[in-house]
C-alpha cells in the first residue's frame, strides 16, 4: 500500500476526471522511479520510512544534495539487469493503474560504468518488463561530462543499439557542453534515435537556449526557467519545442517557491506545448496523477486544460498515429466538450 505525503486530495469528481484521461509520461527515470517497498525489501532497517522527501512541505538544499540521496536510494537497488526488470515490473503497475497508455523512460549510464552492467541488457530488462496496453520507449541518460577513456567507446557504441530509442543529456546542468556532444546527438538522429536534453532547471533561460541550437534538440526535460527570457520563449515556440515539466519536483527542488506560483501556467497560457511527468517519485513521493491534481486544486486548471496536457504528451509520443488516435479522439471529446 502507497505511503502517501502529497496534499494533494482532490474531491472524488477530480480524482475520477483524472483517473479517467488517457495519458502519457514523458520524463521518468528508471532510477528516480524504484519503488519504496523494494528498497525495503532488501534493507528494511535502512529503509524502515519513507525519506524525508516525501513530506509535503519538503525543500532539497541542493541539486547535489537531491542526487546524493537518491543515488544512494537507487544504488542500493539496482545492481544487475534483473532488478531493472523486476523494478520496471512494479513501475509500469503503477503506470497501468493510472490509465497511463505510453511511457518514455531513461536509465542512467553511469551504471554502465560503476557497475559493469552492459547497456543492452539494461534496455531489454526494461522493455521486456512491459504489460500489454503500455507502449514504453527506453532512453539512456548520459551526464554533460560523462565522456570518458572508458565510456567514450561505450557512448559512440550505442547509437547502434537494438532497443534504445533515444538519448537525453542529464545530470547538473551548469559544465559547459563538450565538443563531444553536439556530434553524438546529431549522429544519434542520423541513426534513426530521438534526443532530448535537461535544461532551464536550476539553470537559466540561456541554457535552455544552447540545448535546442548546440544539441538540436525538440524536447527540454524541465525547461521552467525559460520564462526568465521573453525572446527564449519565443524561439522555443518558433521551433515548437516540447517541455516535459515536471511540477512538484520543480517545488521540492526550490526551482519553483510553490505550486501556484509555477511558470507552467504562464507557458501554456502563451501556446506552448507542455506535458507532464513525475520525474522521480521515489525522492518526491508522487504519482502521475497527484501532478493533475497539483494544477487543478492550487493553479484552477480546467478539467479542458487537463485533457490538453494529457493531449500534448500523444501529440509527441514516439507511436504510430494509428495507436495515437483511440487516446487523441477521447481527448478531442473531452477538450470540445467543455
């Protein structure tokens, strides 16, 4: 049974409305995602309570504070292939019970490192672990400096990979981007994989800005401090780049003060196009669904703009228009219904 600390309770009307909508996750990592019950499963003295991220009024000091906890969390998991899919298992359970029909997913390749677990064993674990009526996608993180003598060859190597769908540049976004990069990602959508980049979280609107013209990317994981430019926002909507926001870990990491003070109001409310996820729930202690009801009960998102959000992650999802289309033609009804 989920330990809940989220305020967010919406009347049984809301919580059905949401239940209800088809939706999308578009950023959720694979590590962030373990569920609680399986780190106590292998340490129960350790992990006797839920951490002390889960509490709702919760603020991290630092993103390298957030990072130390949860790799900690995670490491104490995921130690081969067969827990990737044992956790992925549980994870696409909870996706399932909230009417979730897609997810993309990233794991982090530092594990391919400090580990020694090979890739493609990691990406097979995850898709293999995926239920009838879940489309998943695997992407593989890779930090901004995360080029090595011993990862380069790794790194250069999996653009060819079977299974891996596509890159994202994570980690602390403030290291410049390397020479390596820009090439890596143009030569990873030359091989027929999507890239996506975090950026404008803890840092600026700029950084956003580099990552759609250095990287060449269409979708930013975060993005919320673009507001801070008006003339980013209006070259993210001129190449109709995507943000994957993820709002309530957005407050608890102190990017954002509260939930109604977050920017995602301000960006749809100019046209761009926003979808949502949890980002890490084993830190923050959410689910999908506590992320609708965030907007509706402290930013009076209509039960309009919910099917909207839940539209835009169709409209980008890495799926045929054919399987879009059941999911976009409940979402039409409900957005010309209202």
């Amino acid at each position: 049974m989920r330990v809940s600390a989220m305020p967010y309770q919406p009347d049984r009307n809301l919580a059905e409305f949401i239940q209800d909508l088809p939706k999308t996750e578009t950023h959720i990592h694979i590590e962030g995602a373990l569920p609680f019950h399986l780190l106590q499963s292998v340490d129960g003295d350790r992990f006797q309570h839920p951490p002390d991220s889960w509490a709702d009024d919760y603020k991290a000091k630092s993103f390298k504070q957030f990072e130390d906890e949860l790799i900690g969390m995670a490491m104490a998991w995921f130690t081969t292939p067969e827990r990737y899919h044992e956790a992925a298992v549980e994870i696409f359970r909870t996706h399932l019970d909230q009417n979730v029909k897609y997810v993309e997913t990233s794991f982090h390749s530092g594990v391919i490192d400090l580990l020694d677990i090979p890739g493609p064993e990691i990406i097979s674990a995850i898709k293999e672990a995926a239920p009838d009526g879940l489309e998943v996608r695997v992407f593989m993180g890779i930090l901004r400096q995360g080029y090595n003598e011993k990862m380069g060859p790794v790194l250069e190597e999996s653009i060819s990979w079977e299974g891996l769908d596509g890159i994202d540049l994570h980690g602390p976004e403030s290291p410049p981007l390397e020479v390596w990069t820009k090439r890596l990602w143009s030569v990873a959508r030359e091989a027929g994989k999507f890239t996506k980049a975090h950026a404008g979280e803890f840092c600026g609107s700029d950084y956003v800005r580099d990552a759609i013209e250095q990287l060449g990317v269409r979708r930013i994981e975060h993005g919320v401090r673009a507001v801070e430019d008006p003339q980013v926002l209006q070259f993210v909507q001129d190449l109709d780049v995507t943000f994957d926001l993820c709002p309530i870990s957005n407050v608890k990491l102190d990017v954002v003060p509260t939930m109604t003070e977050h920017p995602i109001r301000r960006l749809i409310d100019i046209g761009l196009r926003c979808t949502l996820s949890t980002d890490d729930p084993l830190y923050f202690g959410n689910r999908l669904c506590d992320e609708y009801a965030a907007l509706a009960m402290d930013l009076d998102f209509t039960e309009r703009e919910l099917a909207t959000l839940a539209r835009n992650g169709f409209e980008i999802a890495l799926m045929s228009e054919k399987k879009k289309e059941p999911w976009l033609r409940q979402l039409d009804a409900i957005i010309g219904g209202n």
